[in-house]
C-alpha cells in the first residue's frame, strides 16, 4: 500500500506553491480520468484525432492535443501544458454531446474542464502563465531542513501528543458506506465502523472518544445499530463489534446533540497492567447506521458533500475507508485533504488553503467490492470490513471503494475525503 512515508522531494525552485501543485495535481488526474472515459467511448477505429474530429465536428488540432496529452504518460502536472485551453476543451466536451455520448460521462467531463478552469485563476487568470509556472519548475533534490511534515516530524508530534493527553493507540480507523436506500433515491443511507486498535490510556489522562461527527441520522429516530437498525441507546454495548474488541469489554456512552455523536470509552484496561507493570492495550470497534435526505431541503445540495477522519487521539497509523455505491460513485469526484481540525468540519473550499497541511497523502482507488481491503496497517481490517457489509445488508460488489492510509497522522488535523458533484 502507498502510504505517506515515500522518500519526499522538493524542487530548488517552487514557482508552484505546495497547494498550487497539490490542486494542479488533482486536476490533472481528474482530468485524464474523465477525457480518457470520453475518449475511450468512441470505437477504437474512431479515437484518433483525424476520426475523431470527423465524428465530434471538433478541430482536428484540438482533438491531436487532447490525444497528445492523454498519451504523455504519468499524472505530472506538465500535462497541463498540452491540453488546450479551456474554451477548446469545452468545445471538445461539446463535440462528444453531439457524437451521442452518454450524458452522465459529458457531465463529468464537463466538471473535470471547470476545475482546470478554477486552477487556472488560482494561477493567476490564464493558461499561458499556469503553463510557465509549471516549465519553471525546477528538477527535484531531496528535501533539506526545510522540509515539513515529514514521518519523523509527524512521528515526533505523535510522540509528544500521547505525552500531552496521556492517551495514544497503534491504529485509528473508520469506514463508511453510503448508498441509496433501496426504493427511495430521495433518501442516503450510511453505515459507519470506527475503531482504535492497541489503545494506552495513563490514569488522570483525557478520555478516549470516538467522534463520528454528522451520523446523517433521521430527526425522528436517531442514530441506529449495524444489524438490526434499532434505535441506539445512550449506554450502547448493541454498538460494539464484540469479535474485534478486547474482552472484557469496554463500556461506551453515546452521547451528542442532531447528528453528532460522541462515545466515550471506559475501557478496564485503562487501569489495568500487566505483570511487568506495562500498560494493557484494549481494541475497541464500534458500528452506527444513519440516514438523511439524498439533497439538502434548504440548499438542494447534497447532503453527501465530505468525510472525516479527525486525529483526536495520536495515532502510530490512520486508515479511512470510504464506500460509494454504484449508482451514485458516477455523480460525485472523491478527493484528499489533511486540514487542522477546526470547530466547524464544513468548510468552504476557498477557505481550506489557510488550514491545509503540507505533504498530505494521496488518495487511494480500491476499486469494486471488498476484494482489495486488506491493509498492512491492522492484520484484521479484511474482517472488519467483510463484518461491516454482513451485517449492514449492504452488497460488496455494488460499492467502489477509497482509501486515505497514513502513518503518523498529523495529531488535531482531519483527514477530509471530499466528494465533488460531477456538474457543479
């Protein structure tokens, strides 16, 4: 698995500032995913640029330099420089309306060109300079003592925030699934499992909680169990995953106001020690299930919008999951950010470069179903997440999943999956 921990470089000269390039970069991932769909929607003997511009009435050179791009090979942000401007890519995405290609991959593409389109204002207003920016990026050196948000430093922050709290663990994770409730596409549906695996707490330390932020619950009914979709109760063992916990078993509180929910966790191990004298660490794994209306009453946005990992408690490794069921993963674009954790998670994305830590990790495609669900992280996430789908109801093979993997997760950030609509 990819994890954060790759030997990190930075040019001598960085005309691209690291939230430049780190946007640059999901574009242009964006991008080839979305024009190569197009592309590849076209018969075989029609993906050239002569036929293509034969088949979408598009200027031949406008198609040669989409082609051209798509064919350069890797994710750099010097693809940048080959594509065409966006009023040619527009038109371009136009041409495929009028080919007959499916409306949902337009739409995409559609969204994919206005993202270049913010990237190129952020730049500085226009092609050509973000194309200058990025020739002038210089060749890569190791990184000196400049460096930030290294391993070592996020190790060191770990370190002296479980000295701080007196509170740390081996892992944090959680997964989400969301999908549609069947017969009723107004209305989304989540499940949640969270987890802290090789929990240490010291006496008069802070208390272990696990936050699961908006749990997208009904107003009427409250957050749910996994299986049997019982309302939960405010001292809620039923919300335990007993075959991943340590025995005996923690006692948890829910507790929260709307649809945030907070469990608190007394865990005997806390007090407890073993014949040396060292500390017992617990495993604590618990399950939530919740639902709300598919699009915002008062915005008619959707709810589904971002996911959170927050790092309240340090961490040795971090692993967010998330699932989006088939029907609607074509309507969003999922995307990574590490921002510091502020009072309020919904924040508007011209705000999020003030909060956004540098080095972050990059998103993971773990693809259909739960076949690639295993991490080297935690020896049991496999079972955990086959757990989760076995007793939500929820079918495997109709998810495509995401994956944010860390070691040393920066202590008080949150690790933020967004989920773009495809047209906005």
């Amino acid at each position: 698995m990819l994890t954060t921990e790759t030997i990190l470089t930075e040019a001598v000269s960085t005309p691209l500032s690291p939230a430049l390039r780190d946007e640059a970069l999901a574009v242009v991932g964006r991008l080839r995913s979305e024009l190569g769909r197009l592309v590849a929607s076209l018969p075989a003997e029609g993906r050239g640029a002569s036929a293509m511009a034969r088949t979408t009435g598009v200027l031949r050179v406008t198609c040669q330099r989409v082609v051209g791009a798509l064919e350069s090979g890797g994710d750099g942000v010097g693809m940048l420089a080959r594509l065409p401007g966006v009023e040619g890519l527009r038109l371009f995405v136009d041409g495929f309306v009028r080919a007959g290609i499916p409306t949902q991959d337009v739409a995409s593409a559609r969204a994919a060109v206005e993202a270049f389109d913010r990237l190129i204002t952020h730049a500085g207003g226009s092609h050509a300079k973000l194309i200058r920016l990025v020739q002038e990026q210089a060749t890569p050196a190791p990184v000196g003592d400049t460096a930030l948000a290294t391993p070592e430093q996020r190790r060191e922050l770990f370190r002296a925030a479980a000295a701080v709290t007196g509170r740390r663990c081996r892992v944090a994770f959680s997964i989400y699934a969301f999908r549609p409730r069947p017969g009723d596409d107004a209305t989304l549906e989540r499940v949640l499992v969270k987890g802290l695996i090789g929990g240490i707490g010291t006496p008069g330390g802070m208390p272990f909680v696990l936050a699961s932020g908006n749990t997208l619950t009904e107003a009427e009914a409250g957050p749910r169990t996994l299986d049997s979709g019982a309302p939960l109760a405010e001292n809620a063992p039923e919300a335990i995953m007993r075959a991943f916990t340590s025995n005996p078993l923690p006692t948890i509180s829910a507790r929260g106001t709307g649809g945030n929910v907070y469990q608190v966790v007394d865990a005997p191990a806390l007090t407890a020690a073993s014949a040396a004298g060292l500390p017992v660490p617990f495993d604590i794994v618990t399950a939530l299930r919740g639902s709300a209306p598919m699009l915002n009453p008062s915005t008619g946005r959707p709810t589904l919008s971002s996911v959170w990992s927050l790092v309240s408690c340090p961490s040795e490794s971090l692993i967010l999951d998330v699932y989006l069921h088939r029907s609607i993963e074509r309507r969003f674009r999922p995307g990574l950010e590490c921002l510091l954790w502020q009072a309020e998670l919904d924040i508007p994305p011209e705000r999020r470069w003030s909060t956004r830590v540098p080095n972050p990790p990059r998103l993971q495609l773990l693809g259909e179903g739960i076949g690639h669900s295993a991490s080297e992280m935690y020896a049991r996430h496999g079972e955990v997440t086959a757990a989760m789908f076995a007793q939500s109801g929820f079918q495997p093979e109709e998810f495509i999943g995401f994956r944010c993997e860390v070691r040393w997760p920066v202590w008080r950030a949150g690790y933020c999956l967004t989920i773009d609509e495809a047209g906005a």
